[in-house]
C-alpha cells in the first residue's frame, strides 16, 4: 500500500517538474499512455495531438523535428530526425553540411515494434507501419506498409473489416473486454477462454502442431 502510494506521488511529481525521470522510469515502469503524457509535457516534441500511446523503448533522436496526431501509437520503434552520416561527412571533406527532417505523423496511426521511421518522412492519418519495416517515403492515409524499405501491402479500411468479421466469429465475441471502449489486458478468464481454444489437448511428446 505504502509503496504504491510512493509511486504515485513519484509519478505525479515527474509529470509536474520534469525531474527524476531515470527514477520513474526504473520504479514505476509507466505504461504507454503515463509515458505519452510526460513526453507531450516534457519531451520537446514539436506537437502531440490527444490519445497518443507510446512505449518508454521508443527512441525520438530529434523531438523538435517531431510532430505527432491524435491517438498515435509507437511501440519499440525509432524515428530518426537526422542522418548520422553527416559529422563523419564533414570531417572527411571539411565542407559545410547537413542533413535534417521533420517527422509529421497524422491521426490514428501505429508503428510497430522496431520500425525505423527516417528524416523528412510524413505518415498519414489513418495508417500502420508494420514491425520492422524502414519507411523512407511518405506514407498515405488508410496505408499499411511493411518490409524494407516499407511499401504498401494493403489498405486499413480493409484491415479493420477484416478484423471485425473474424471477431465476430470467435467464442468470445461478446466478451466485455472486447468492448470498443476497454483498452485493459486481457483477465484470467478470457486467457482461460483463448487457452482453452489455442491448446485443446496437451501434446505427445516428439509431436509439435
């Protein structure tokens, strides 16, 4: 009890000032939504819309650069704002260089985990970059891209559809954690349920599914 409510106070004294960040982050371990709203705060973004989720395993190289929507989700990723290349550049050739790009993120918008998104790039609203992909292009709205360097391989209009048929046929369609407004983890009785259904008989050994 004491040690949640230490957390808390630690938490809500971080989100205020700013300060002991490397402290909340090792004892409190702030999900997505908590480490959005210190960053929209804190993190020196240029904009941050409503919403947005992102993972403290997010790396930002150039937050002023940076400008995200609404209900924005990063999990794992990197968003690169310059070209590294450049300092070793300049030193070779001693000539004046630079390499820099903003980032512009639409509305409703996922990128996977360690997606790499590049300088100058703009994704629009209503996309998803798949896990792993480089996207060195901009992005159109209602896009899903995939792969290195990231093309389209199909449309979230059609994703969602998709996905609603095939929920609606699952064994717990109705479940209230399938609700469109619950964002939880899955309870025990739902993992039961998809256990129960995933691995209906323990395996022989040698035998593998």
């Amino acid at each position: 009890m004491k040690s949640k409510l230490l957390r808390r106070l630690l938490a809500r004294y971080v989100l205020a000032t700013g300060r002991l960040v490397g402290v909340y982050r090792r004892l409190c371990a702030p999900g997505g939504i908590e480490w959005a709203a210190f960053l929209k705060r804190h993190g020196g973004l240029h904009a941050m819309g409503e919403g947005c989720v992102i993972q403290t395993n997010v790396v930002i190289t150039d937050p002023p650069h940076v400008r995200l929507g609404d209900n924005v989700h990063l999990t794992g990723c990197t968003l690169f704002g310059h070209d590294g290349t450049v300092s070793m550049l300049k030193q070779m050739s001693g000539r004046r260089l630079d390499r820099v790009g903003r980032i512009d993120i639409g509305d409703n918008v996922f990128v996977g985990h360690q997606a790499i998104v590049m300088p100058g790039v703009a994704i629009g609203s209503n996309a998803i970059v798949g896990a792993g992909a480089v996207v060195t292009r901009n992005v159109p709205r209602n896009t899903i891209v995939a792969g290195n360097p990231a093309r389209p391989i199909g449309t979230v209009d059609s994703l969602l559809e998709r996905y609603t048929r095939d929920t609606a046929a699952l064994q717990w369609a109705d479940h209230p954690q399938l609700a469109a407004d619950y964002f939880g983890p899955a309870g025990a009785e739902l993992t039961a349920r998809r256990q129960a259904l995933f691995f209906p008989a323990p395996l022989i050994a040698g035998e593998c599914r």
